[in-house]
C-alpha cells in the first residue's frame, strides 16, 4: 500500500473513533495522519511503508498505534504522554518523542492485530438470554465465537441498569441508551464455553485489552476492569482454535435438560467464508436433531451493512424452527434499540449465513 493509503487510513479510523464517542482517539488519529514523516525513526518508517492493507477492515494499522501509545500511558512508561492524554491534549512533540525514545515496545505492538474484548456487548447477550428465557426456561449451555478473553461469557454476572448515569463501581454495571421493553426474565446459566484463534488471558493480557479501549471513554474502561476483575473469580474457559471445527464438536455433544445458546457478537465479519459457511451447516446439524428437551439457539449482533449499529436477531430449534429480529445495538454496545419481530419460515431459513456476517 502507498503511503497515502496509511495517512487515509488514519482519517478514516478518526472517523469512525468520533462516531463511537472518542473524540480523543479521533484527534490522535488526524493528527498522526499528518504528522508522521518517512525519516522520523523506524516505527513512522514501518508504519508509512505498511506491507498490507492498513485500513480498520484489514490490517488496523492506526489502532495497533494507538494501542501501542496507550499502553505506554498506561504503564506510566511516558509520564508526559499520560498528562497530555489525561488534559485530552494532543501535543504532537510528546508523541513523536514516545515513537522514539519507546520504538522497540512499539514496534513490538505493531506487530499484532488490536484485540478488544466489548463488555457492554453483553447487555445484548443479556436480553437475548430473557428473550429466550421467557420460549423456554430451561438452563443454558452457552457456546461463544470469536470470545477473545471470554469476558462475555460472564455476562450473566453482570447488571443490566439501562438509562442510567455512569458510576465508578468494582462490579460490571451495563448502562446502555435503551428503547423499548425491558425483557424480563432470570436466564439460569450452566456452563459457558468459547473458542478464538487468539484467546486472551484476563490476567496476563489485561494490559492489551485496556490499552486498546479508548483513553476518553472513561466509563467503558471502567467497565472493563471491573470484568476483569471479575474474571478472576470466574475464569472464562475459551478454548484456542477454528470457530467451525469447535462449533461443530460441541453441538455434537448432547445436552438433555439444557439450551444450546450459540452466541458472537461483532465477531463474524473476522471468520474466513468457509468458517462461516462450516458454523452455519453445524447449525443447521444441530437443528435438525433439537427437540423440546434438548432445543438450540442461535443469537447474533453482527453488522448488516445498516448505517446505524448492528442487527440483533435469534433463532430457535426445538422441534421446530422459529426466528426473531430483536432491533438494533451500537457497535460498543452504547445503545440498543429493542424492538422483537418475528421472522417468517422464509426469513429464518435465508438468515443463516447472513448471521454470521455476509448475508442478510
């Protein structure tokens, strides 16, 4: 790629921070797109002569940067960078002077891919669990793609306090912005399982997930140490692996007396076609084999294309097969928009690939 391809990457991410709720990311994105030069040292020179596709779809060249910087401000490695960013002041002396005096720990930073693992998606998972609960009461076997760390696999240990205003807190409190009904509804959880290419460890990874939430968004970094905190009372267990072989495994294991919750969230779009395709004919595997007794489910808030979030939709096996567009959440997981329809036979049978990201 050219180096206008990286400077435009940048812009673009800016973009997409702002329309997230980090105007501070945002600004160090725009002024990191002007700023770098090719002889300012060997991190601007890898990220200007970047190899692959820079962009956020791709590569994610400026968050892997960005992340880089926020972990030195974090670990109080640049203690002038980390008043500049608690003043949420871009100074572009202070950061070119991190790139330098900090080049091997970033160069090291760039790399890896950002990993984030969203908490407040969980408010989502949450309400799908009541939604479901309210079908059919019996416990859930929950199975995740794409966990990351597996911190929202623990979703059913979080509070669901929607409308309310940010309070510090040691436990996980999930705040979105929400219209419509409230599911009721108290979704007993029996086991929860996940699977990525990359796990990441609560502990020893804690400093990679919060270097990667964004430095202004005060009330998601909080959220997240209180999940990782919480973590450490209730390990995760995510296994390392291909979504489509583990998915495929688990759903073979029989579960009587137990729901099979099938569950990503902003995962989808990562998995290659032909994982995707493989998670789908897993599914539909086990559908076909599910009864009253021993039902599976499918929930999904993935992207469709739409200009607002992502789409919220369920599916139900249990001697027959039924779906339910749930509305609409943030990407973040900062609003959702609560409004279950039911899908016709028709819809539920076309959705399937499209919930996992490519159809819909």
């Amino acid at each position: 790629m050219s180096e206008q391809a990286v400077r435009d990457a940048f812009r673009d991410q800016a973009r997409s921070c702002r329309m997230l709720g980090s105007d501070y990311t945002a600004a160090l994105c725009e002024a990191l797109a002007d700023l770098l030069q090719p002889d300012q040292g060997a991190v601007a020179a890898r990220v200007l002569n970047w190899p692959g596709d820079p962009r956020s779809s791709a590569d994610s060249v400026p968050l892997r940067l960005c992340g880089a910087l926020h972990a030195l401000v974090l670990t109080d490695a640049a203690p002038e960078l980390a008043r500049a960013y608690a003043a949420r002041r871009v100074d572009p002396g202070l950061l070119l002077a991190a790139l330098k005096d900090h080049e091997a720990t970033v160069l090291r930073w760039m790399d890896s891919p950002p990993q984030t693992n969203e908490v407040a998606r969980s408010a989502a998972i949450l309400a799908a669990a009541r939604y479901l609960h309210g079908l059919n009461p019996l416990p859930l076997r929950v199975l995740e793609l794409g966990a990351s760390a597996g911190l929202n696999l623990n979703f059913h240990r979080y509070e669901l306090a929607p409308n309310t205003e940010f309070l510090e807190s040691e436990s996980v409190v999930l705040r979105p912005e929400w219209q419509g009904d409230l599911p009721e509804g108290d979704p007993v959880v029996d086991s929860a399982e996940g699977v990525d290419l990359n796990p990441l460890d609560p502990v020893a990874d804690a400093l990679r997930l919060r270097a990667y939430c964004w430095a202004d968004q005060v009330a998601r970094l909080s959220r997240l140490n209180a999940a990782l905190a919480l973590a450490q009372r209730h390990p995760p267990q995510v296994t390392a692996g291909d979504a489509a072989g583990w998915l495929a495994t688990r759903l073979a294991e029989k579960a009587p007396g137990r729901l099979t919750l099938v569950t990503h969230t902003i995962a989808a779009q990562y998995f290659p076609a032909e994982t995707l395709a493989a998670c789908e004919a897993a599914m539909d595997a086990a559908g076909r084999a599910a009864t009253p007794q021993m039902p599976v489910a499918h929930f999904s808030m993935e992207s469709d294309g739409g200009a607002d979030g992502a789409r919220l939709t369920l599916r139900l096996w249990d001697g027959q097969q039924r779906g339910w567009y749930l509305g609409r959440a943030d990407f973040h997981g900062r609003w959702i928009r609560w409004a279950p329809v039911p899908l016709t036979p028709d819809e539920v049978q076309n959705a399937g690939l499209g919930l996992f990201g490519r159809r819909m």
